[in-house]
C-alpha cells in the first residue's frame, strides 16, 4: 500500500463500517472456492480457531444507526437491546446469506437466546454458542474451556471438510498476537495524543477489524498509526475520559464525536473488547488448544460478562486502566436493557466513589438519535473536571 | 394479599406450615444459612452440612404477594439501580435496605455463604456479586453451561462435578465444620425421587377432562416445596403423597380445577403457559382465567426449578454429584430454546390444550429472549393459537390488569369463534 | 322491524352501527365518548336510528328527482333543529342553576347576560348550518362550548357579569345536557320541523311537498326493534350489557373489516391507544393477532401529541408532511419523548415538513413491526383507525407494504371509524339467526 493520507485511511474504515452488506467480506469469500465465513459477537470468541480453518472470522455488531429495523421488531419485545433485533433484521434481509456459521459468545441470555432463534431459523447454517468458563481453575475451567475450544474445532473441521492442525493454530495465535500488539499500540498512541488520533476514527479502525482478515487489518494499523504521527492536528483542552460499557451494543458514531466535540478525550474504552480481550501474548509453542485455554484464565480483560471471584479483585481492571491512561474520569456508557452493563455499573460507580474518581452515566441504543442532551451532559462533565483539578 | 377468602387445601396448609418453619429456621439464628437461587439449587448438597437454605427470589416472591416489592423496587432504584433490570434483583436490594426482615416478621441473619449456582439465568451472577459486596461472606460460584445444543455433554458434566469436589463443597464444609459424608448425600437423593415420582403423576393428571389442577396459577403452590428447601427430605415426600391423594380424590368426584374462589364450575379452555407468571397482581391474573373457565394445564414455569416430566429425569443416589449436574444443566431456563420448542409442543398435544399463552416477563430475559419466535415456530408446528401477553414478575408498575385483560378476553373469544366455525370451514353465517 | 346494533365504545368517540336482517347498514352514529358509558352508548344508537330514519325515508322517497338535494338539505336542518332543542335544554338547566346561594346577588344580571348568550348562539344557529359552512365538529359539546365561551367573553366584558360565573354555570349545566338521550318522540319532532325548514329552503326546486311529508311519516312510523345489541371496544366492559353480549375489539374489527371488504386477510387498526394486526380468513374469523406491547409508542395518540406541541390541529399533520421534500429519519416513537425529539429537530433547524414526514414513517415502521408480528401482510389488506384518514401515513404504508409484501391491494373506507361497530352489529345478527 502506497502512504495515504490520514483522511483517505478513515474515509477506508468508514466506507467498511456502513456497509451493512458486507461487501469486503464477500470479496474475500468469492476470492477463492470453498472459502467459509463465520460471523461472531460480542464480547470475546477465540478468532484464531476460525483463522486457522481458512474461513474468516467476521464481527457481527448489530444494524447501526441508520438501518430501519422493520421485521426485527416482530421478534423482540420492547424492553430488550437493539443489537438482537437489529441482527435479526440483517439475517432476514439477506444482508448475512454469505455467512456459513455464527458464534454467539456467553455474554448474556438475550445473545445467548439468539443462538437459539438462529438454529429455529437458518436451520441450514453452522450454530455455536460458545460457553466460557467462570471458574479460573487450570484443572476445572481450563479443561473445560480447552474440551469447547477442541469442540470448536472438530465443528469447523465438519464445516469445512478438512483437518485443522495445530501448526495452522499457531500460526493463528501468531497472526492474533502481532494485530493485537498493533491494537495496543493504537490505543497507547490515542493515550499519549489523543488530539492527534481522535475517537471516531480510532473506533473505525477497530471496526474495520471486525471485517478484513487479521493480516490486512494489522496492516491498516500500521499505515494509519505513520500516517496520524506526521500530521499535524491542534490539541485542544479537553479533559481524559475512560468509556466503558459499551462492550457490546455498539452506540451511534455520532455519540463518540460528541463525546469529543464537548470536550471529553477519550484516552481508554471498551468497544470491541475482542481485540484486546487477552492481555499478554499468547505462547506460540506447546499445546496451542491449552495456550488459548491458559491465556483466557489467566490473562484476560475484565468485563460485566466474566465473573470475579475475589471480591477485591473487582474494578481492578477499571482503576488500572484509569490509572494507566491518566484519565481523569470516567464515562459509563451502557445500551439501554443491558443487563451485564448495568448491573455491574453500581459495584464500578462503589469502586470510583471510594476513591474519588468522577464519573457519569448515560444511555444509548445503536440508533439514538437525540445527541444533545449527551452533549450537555458530557460537556457539563470536561468543564466540571477542569474546575476540579484546577481547585 | 388480598382481603377475599380463599380456599385452602389440606395440602396448601401443610406447606404453608413448611415454609412457614422453613423461615423459623433461617432467622433462628441456630442453623449456618445459605442463599442460593431456585434454578439449580443444590438442596440435598446444603442439608449434608446442616445448612438452611434461603432462596432470595423466593422472598422477592413473598414480597410481591404482600404488595410490598413495589417500594423495594423504587427504593434500589434510588440507590442508583438501573430501571431497565431485573425486579427481583432490585427489590431483593431493596428489602436490604429495608431492614431484611423475613416474612415471619424476624430480621434476616446475613448469610454465612452466597452458593451462586449460575443456572440458566445471567443476571444470578451479578445478584450474587451485589450481595457479596454487602455481606463480605464466602461466595462461591458453581457455573452450569448452557445446554445449547438441547442436551449436556459429557464435559459439562465434569466440569460441573469437578466445581462440587474443588470448589463447592470444600467451601461447603468451611462454612459449616462438618465434613461431606457422600453417603448422607444419596439417602437424600433417594428421598428427592421418591417425592418427584409423585410430582410428575401430578403434572401429568391435568391430562385428563377437566383437569383436575390448575398446572400454573395452582402449579407454582404444588412445586413450592421440591424447588426449595424440602427437596430431600421426609416432608416433601409427605407432602406429595398428601397431594397426590387429594387429586385422586378430585379425579373420582370428577371435579374441575381448584381455585382460591373454590372449584371452578366448568373447564371451557386448555391452555399451556410458558413463563413465569406476575407476583404482585396473581390472584387477580389467575381470576381472569378461571372466569372464564381456563384451566392451565401445563406450563413451563413449573419446571423452572429442575425438568422432571420431559426426559424423564430423577435424582440418582447411584451417581450423586453426577446426578446433581445433570439436574442444574436440565432446568428449564437452561434448554435451548429449540428444546423449549420442542417441550411445548408435546405439551400442547399430550394435554390437549387449545392453545399456547406466553406471559412475556420484562424481568427475564433468560425466558423472554425470543419467545415470539418460539410463539410462531409452536404455532406452525401445532396448528394451534398463541397469545402474547407483558407483565413483570415482582414490579406493580408493569402490570396493567386492562391490557392483559383485553387481550385474554380476545383470546378466549378467537378460540371460541374458531370452534363454532369448525376451524373456519364453515360459512360466515 | 328487526335491527341489530354494534356499539364500539372507543376512548374518545363511541359508535354505532345498526343493521338489517340482511346485513345491510341502515344507520351509523356517533358522539364523544363520556364518563358515564352507557349514556354514549345509548346516544350513539339514538344516532344510528337518525340515520336508519334518513336511510327508510329516502327508500320511501323513491328515486323521483330532487331527493339527494332535499336529503342533503334535510340533513343540516334537522341538525339545526336538533342543535337548537339542544340549546334550549341549556338555557333552562343554566337557569336553574342561578338559583344557586353563591349567585343570589347577582342573579339577575347573570340571568340577563346568560340569556343574552343564548339569543346570539340562536341567531349564529342558521350560520352554522349553512350550506358550505365548515364546522370543526358535530357534537352538541364542541359547537355550544366554543360558541358560549366567545359570546360569552364579550358579552362578559360589554355587560361586567363576571365571566368565571358564566363559565361555571356552562360547565355544571354542560355535564347535565351531555347525560341526557333523546327520546325517540324529540327525534320525530326535530325531523318533521326540519323538513319544514328544509322545504321552504327548496321550494321551487320540483320537490312534492305532500309526498315528501308522507315519505317522513312513513320512515318515521317504521318500529325498530332493538332485536340484539353487542358491545365492544375499549369500554366494553363498563357497558351494562350481559356478558354475552361483549365482543373483544379484535374480533369485531376483524368481522367489521370483512364485512367492508370481504376479500380482506390482512386489517392494520392504528386507534388512539393502540395499534392491531389482525389476520382473517375468508370468512372474517380472526386466526391471529398482535397489539402493540405494552409501551404506545407510535400510537395515534402520539399524532396528537405532535400535533399539540406544533400547535396546530390534528387533521393538518398529514397535509403539512405531504409538502416535504425529504423525510427525516425519526428513531423515537415515544410519546413521552415526542416534544423533545420535536424541539431537538426544529433547533437544528430542520422543516416542520420534513420532521413531520418522518415521524408518519416512523409511526408506520412501528405498524409495520406489529403486522409483521401477527403474520405479515396478505391480500387483501385493510386498513382502519383515525390514521387510516391521514394521507401521509397511508402514502407510507403504500410504500412499505409494497417493499416488503409486494403488490398487495390495499383498502381503506372513508366510514371505516365504523369498523369495530359495523363488526360488533354482524354479531348481534349471528347471535340471533346463527
């Protein structure tokens, strides 16, 4: 790839995120014969597994802000998320005809209903729902996560009609290590400048990961990271905010630049978790199956679907992030009727009083409309900080 | 609850007496109390160690029934508890706050250990998070995966086992200074099968006409005591046996379904019901029924604390920690959904009901998630009319008695009209 | 001869449908609905029978020429009568009330201001029934309190009566007017003085004036038995009728729309409080249905609340969204959020048409979500309910059932606020000859 612009990259990544059919995804199926894609959702799926059969691991993260949902109202009641409705709509409409299989990870019983819905529905297509384990023990958990994994992929084996071997999981592993370090590198990038790489464009660069092959979306990384570097943009006086909540329905790109434009950075979040999910690099020698299992137990993000079984320990993935960052406060940002967001959000907001940390809430669904009111409240927010740390 | 009278069985006053001492025992102070949910609750496991089993969805329950959740609800809410969540958690929360006070009227002693058995709902698993941050007393999480693919494999089933043997029941003995003697653990799981033996012929004498019980409204009271803190136990196996009797007796006088206004004088209406049903309105959402001469004659609620009747399932003295896994992966709201499916439309024809009502519960999205999906995939399959209803199971404000009533009515109406036409064969005359 | 009523008793009118033993519709009727729902009931079946008169005195009419002109005139006229017995009945019950302690200073002069009131609404009367005039609404309540509360202010400030007095005295003898039915004698007599008026208003235009007080006195003569009466809508349950005489709104409607158009499959009702899809098969039986949940979002009762906060009336929303030139994507069919999404939209400068034309689609899509529940849509489609007269809702709904269904023929009936009634009334005529 030639040295584009920052704009040109952006422009890229935006061009994939509206495209609710898919269409890099369809490329890349219809490159070759035989090729597979799977679909997955929020918040965590062992991607390297999909990678390693050849088939393309495809994030699935509901309609967006601009899509009418017409038929997916008919399956869902009011008083649940968007995002299931929303990607009801997409499979009805034959926005997702390509897609072979689906993974629905164990975030919470509305995604794991789907699951269900799915095999009532497309009885022809690959179904998993993927069960992680809530207990951290090497001999109780992590077997039982690695007999899933292994599970995993003697399913993908029947769907693609061929062995996958553990030399193509490494390489896998490999593949995920090198996006997720670049991943990392984004995020410490936005940490140190946030002026100079801005929310929206950091979060459609993440989202172009849910669609282009790791390889390629490693690649973008590191194109758009040089190409941010050399320009140059104003810093403005904004305060540090950390996001979190929204590891799941996505809210309107809209929100995230209002977030911005009211004066809030935002230095750390937890939008598409997946990339980020585990911590360290995962070993590429050994038993790869177990590695994946060990990295999970042991080396994994903190978030409202995973259960913490020292009390202690509870927000301390949070506070660290907060503290890493040097952010200056935090936004809770959750979709309305989420259960594990808002949930947990009383034991989070505990955690940030007992050390004074200031904080909001707010609400969204994917195709909130009114940003006004968000922009008062977050701006009400930076300036309320400001006041606070110049005292 | 309300002022009406309302008839009592001989069967209804031995439980009420059960629980009642149940409750004695928990805020007795004497006994190590353990709270635990209802779904996958591990009765016989507790009794091993001597420890009371208190079970907080239940006292939501009591709550409701008392109209006293209302201003539970409202006061969690206060304390910064989102409107969007689950009631029960909420007024559970808010009974803290309110004092703890059991329905005896004595304070709740905080427990001496959280047995989060994370079963076919999420939410379990932050309730119990909230409350450990309250009570500072050992949790400990015994995780059931989700049966997605309609039955348990093999390595659910170890994984489960192997939390009871490392985790669980190691905790277990802490708590209490008693060491687990696997032997009392079967002589309890014998008594458990005895009792649910009588439990399905229950469930399954509402397939006669009339029906002698209602298997809803009336099957939440008959399955109080095997979904609780008597699963195991002497009493439970009285009572089943006491209950069984009754039946029978009903059955021979050729009596319709029981109902706190007395029996109901016709049975014009089969129906099978999936979900829970609401709390703080029930006497009046079970008189819409019986009315209108509806008897309930299956419903998925009634299995919500363990699956006896579909596959057959009995705790197994043979394989005890085997036998406690397979329990917790069966319960109802960890099936599939293409199980639950399945399950309902075997009800709908094996009762011969005429038709398929869903009480779609805002608290629950473990049942609610997809429910108008199973509604028109049982409907296809059956031939037979569902219905949708919006209620909540212990929050006042979401149970409007107009709009639930306007559309049984329209219900009931629709399966009339149908049968005089001979499913719409006939002319329009 | 036999009749058979439907009365659909809705949150904000009541209706009424009367039937022959054939099924032919011989009167519709409609009032405001009221506390006391027996009352709306009874006087919207005495508006049915007016127009079971109107139907029996055209049929002895028979076709001679000149009879649309005099049923055309005799309509307005014997609304004029009907207006004016109404008007006299207010007067006395607003004289009684001056006997009231409170007013026993004042008495007189409230008598003289009051009575001034009534012979200024007296002399407006004729206007009002004018060919051509344009009344913003037929019930007695609406034409007399607007008239009253004008004539009133000025009559208030030329004569220093208070006009809070005044205006009490309307409210309380309002309330009383309103609980009152006509008797089926008053009728006669406002038919047989309104057609004196109204051929004195036609003379000259050929009509035989002997022949058409004979034709009256004959539809006049003509008995209508009440042989069975069903109740349905929302109030049902709050008429005094025997149980088996309630119908559920659903089944009525489905029937209702049948009986409009028998190749109905599909009926979309989009009322004030909810919205319906219903599904029936050949012979009007509903087969499924689904109501919105509980929440009313993209009711018809968010119209209103638009309507409101634009300040304009509920009959303009349509006309004004029709002049958009785009349609704005609305998210929200909320009704308690309805304003704010309203002002956020106008503050960011965006036209009321534009805001408008989107919110009609987005009231549909609700409507579509709901269809889509119940079983999608069929040929033939139906659609009834106070939006079914909007035309910017109806465009959009032409063109999602298009997108989504394919070529579907859509009816929509100018009487179809009648549907529920026209439905309930079919009942009561099985009830009798099933």
């Amino acid at each position: 790839m030639g040295a584009r612009p920052v704009q040109e990259i952006v422009a890229f990544c935006q061009e994939i995120f509206e495209d609710l059919h898919f269409a890099k995804a369809r490329e890349w199926k219809a490159a070759r014969p035989g090729r597979k894609v799977i679909g997955y959702m929020p918040v965590y799926v062992p991607r390297e597994i999909v990678h390693a059969a050849g088939m393309l691991p495809l994030g699935i993260l509901g309609g967006g802000a601009d899509m009418e949902v017409i038929h997916g109202d008919a399956y869902y009641q009011s008083y649940i998320c968007r995002i299931p409705r929303s990607t009801i709509e997409l499979a009805i409409t034959g926005k997702l005809d390509f897609v072979d299989g689906m993974m629905f990870p164990s975030i919470c019983d509305v995604i794991r209903n789907l699951s269900g819905i799915w095999k009532l529905l497309f009885k022809d297509k690959y179904v998993r729902y993927f069960d992680a384990p809530q207990n951290f023990r090497d001999e109780v958990g992590g077997v039982f996560y690695a007999n899933e994994l292994r599970e995993l992929r003697e399913g993908l084996e029947r769907l693609g009609g061929r062995t996958i071997t553990d030399g193509e999981i490494r390489r896998s592993i490999a593949v995920y290590n090198e996006n997720r370090r670049w991943v990392n590198r984004v995020y410490d990038f936005r940490a140190a400048s946030p002026w100079k790489a801005p929310s929206a464009e950091v979060y459609l660069l993440m989202r172009a990961g849910m669609v282009l092959p790791p390889e390629e979306h490693t690649l973008l990384m590191r194109e758009y990271l040089a190409a941010a570097e050399a320009v140059d943009r104003p810093m403005r006086d904004n305060c540090r905010v950390l996001l979190t909540g929204a590891f799941c329905e996505q809210p309107p790109l809209n929100l995230i630049k209002s977030l911005e434009i009211s004066g809030c950075y935002i230095v750390d979040d937890d939008f598409m978790l997946v990339h980020r999910w585990l911590l360290e690099e995962v070993p590429v020698d050994g038993d790869p199956i177990w590695n994946l299992s060990r990295a999970f137990l042991r080396h994994s993000a903190q978030t409202a679907a995973k259960y913490e079984p020292d009390m202690a320990e509870k927000g301390s993935y949070l506070i660290d992030s907060i503290r890493r960052r040097g952010a200056d406060g935090v936004i809770f940002a959750a979709p309305s009727f989420c259960d594990p967001a808002l949930l947990d959000q009383p034991m989070m907001i505990r955690r940030l009083e007992a050390l004074k940390i200031p904080y909001i809430t707010l609400k969204y669904a994917e195709n909130s409309g009114q940003m006004q009111p968000i922009r008062e409240q977050s701006g009400t927010f930076a300036d309320s900080i400001k006041l606070w740390s110049a005292s | 609850m309300s002022q009406r009278e309302v008839v009592k069985s001989i069967s209804q006053l031995m439980q009420k007496e059960m629980i009642g001492r149940n409750y004695d025992r928990i805020t007795g102070g004497a006994a190590k109390v353990s709270s635990t949910f209802v779904p996958g609750n591990l009765n016989e496991l507790l009794m091993c160690f001597d420890i009371a089993n208190n079970l907080p969805e239940i006292n939501a329950i009591q709550n409701a029934m008392r109209k006293k959740s209302g201003e539970m609800i409202t006061e969690a809410e206060r304390a910064g508890h989102s409107e969007d969540v689950c009631t029960y958690v909420k007024a559970d929360i808010g009974m803290m706050a309110k004092g703890n006070i059991a329905p005896n009227g004595k304070p709740f002693p905080d427990p001496d250990v959280l047995l989060l058995s994370y079963t076919g709902c999420f939410t379990f698993m932050k309730w119990f998070e909230l409350l450990r941050e309250q009570y500072k007393c050992p949790t400990v999480m015994l995780h059931v995966p989700y049966a997605a693919d309609g039955r348990p494999t093999r390595n659910m089933r170890d994984y489960i086992v192997k939390q009871l043997k490392e985790d669980v029941i190691p905790t277990l003995e802490k708590v209490s200074g008693i060491r687990f003697d696997i032997d009392r653990l079967r002589g309890y799981l014998r008594k458990s099968a005895v009792a649910e033996d009588d439990l399905v012929w229950m469930l399954e004498s509402s397939k006669r006409r009339p029906s002698p019980i209602d298997c809803y409204f009336g099957g939440v009271y008959y399955m109080g005591p095997i979904f609780t803190a008597f699963r195991g136990t002497d009493e439970a196996i009285e009572y089943y046996r006491l209950l069984r009797d009754e039946i029978e007796d009903r059955i021979a006088r050729g009596l319709c379904a029981q109902t706190p206004d007395g029996d109901m004088p016709e049975e014009k209406y089969r129906l099978v019901v999936e979900g829970p049903p609401n709390w703080t309105s029930f006497r009046d959402f079970w008189q819409m029924f019986h009315e209108a001469g509806a008897v309930v004659v299956a419903s998925t609620y009634t299995k919500v604390g363990g699956v006896y009747d579909y596959d057959g399932f009995r705790h197994d003295p043979d394989h005890p920690l085997e036998t406690l896994a397979d329990y917790c992966l069966g319960v109802y709201t960890n099936r599939s959904l293409p199980t639950r499916v399945d399950m309902l439309v075997r009800n709908l024809q094996e009762y011969d009901a005429d038709g398929l009502l869903i009480n779609s519960i805002k608290s629950c999205n473990s049942f609610s998630a997809g429910q108008l999906v199973m509604m028109r995939e049982i409907e296809r399959r059956t031939g037979k009319p569902g219905a949708f209803i919006e209620t909540d199971l212990v929050d006042p404000r979401y149970f409007s008695a107009a709009n639930v009533k306007n559309r049984l009515e329209s219900y009931f109406q629709m399966i009339d009209q149908k049968r005089r036409s001979g499913g719409s064969a006939a002319s329009a005359m | 001869m036999r009749t058979f009523i439907g009365i659909d008793l809705g949150s904000t009118t009541t209706k009424a449908v009367l039937l022959d033993e054939n099924l032919e519709v011989l009167g519709r009727g409609i009032t405001n609905s009221r506390s006391n729902y027996d009352v709306a009931a009874s006087v919207s079946k005495q508006e049915a029978k007016i127009g079971a008169r109107f139907t029996l005195f055209r049929q002895a009419l028979g076709s001679g020429g000149g009879v649309e002109l005099l049923l055309e005139v005799l309509e307005r006229n014997f609304r004029l009568e009907q207006f004016l017995s109404g008007l006299r009945q207010l007067e006395e019950t607003c004289e009684a009330y001056l006997e009231d302690p409170r007013f026993r200073d004042v008495k007189g002069a409230l008598r003289q201001a009051l009575s001034a009131v009534f012979r200024r609404i007296e002399e407006e009367a004729p206007g009002i029934y004018a060919p051509g005039a344009d009344r913003k609404s037929d019930f007695f309540r609406d034409i007399a309190g607007s008239r009253f509360m004008n004539l009133s202010e000025s009559v208030s400030r030329e004569s220093g009566v208070a006009f809070d007095a005044m205006l009490n005295i309307y409210d309380k003898s309002i309330i009383d007017i309103e609980s009152r039915v006509s008797s089926d004698e008053t009728v006669s007599r406002q038919l047989s003085n309104g057609l004196s008026r109204a051929l004195s208003e036609v003379k000259g235009a050929g009509i035989g004036e002997a022949g058409a007080r004979a034709a009256l006195a004959k539809a006049l003569e003509c008995g209508l038995e009440e042989t069975y009466v069903v109740g349905t809508g929302y109030g049902r349950v709050r008429l005094p009728f025997p149980k088996e005489h309630i119908r559920s709104e659903i089944l009525c409607h489905g029937l209702g729309a049948h009986m409009m158009f028998p190749g109905t499959r599909t009926v979309l009702d989009i009322g004030g409080q909810d919205t319906k899809g219903i599904q029936v098969d050949g012979n009007g039986i509903v087969t499924n249905f689904q109501m919105n949940d509980r929440c009313a979002a993209g009711c018809g009762r968010y119209l209103g609340y638009i309507a409101d906060e634009m300040k304009i009336g509920l009959h303009e929303l349509g006309p004004m969204a029709m002049k958009a030139t785009r349609s704005l994507r609305i998210n929200s069919t909320c009704t308690v959020f309805a304003g704010a999404e309203l002002r956020d939209r106008l503050a960011l400068g965006e036209s009321r048409a534009d805001i408008l034309a989107g919110l009609h689609r987005a009231i549909i899509l609700r409507a579509m979500s709901i269809i889509s529940r119940s079983g999608g849509v069929t040929d033939q489609f139906t659609f009834t309910g106070g939006v079914a007269k909007n035309e910017a809702a109806v465009n959009e709904l032409r063109k999602l059932v298009r997108e989504n269904y394919g070529d579907v023929t859509i009816n929509i009936s100018p009487e179809s606020i009648y549907t529920g009634a026209l439905g309930g009334a079919s009942f009561a005529r099985r009830a009798v000859l099933a």
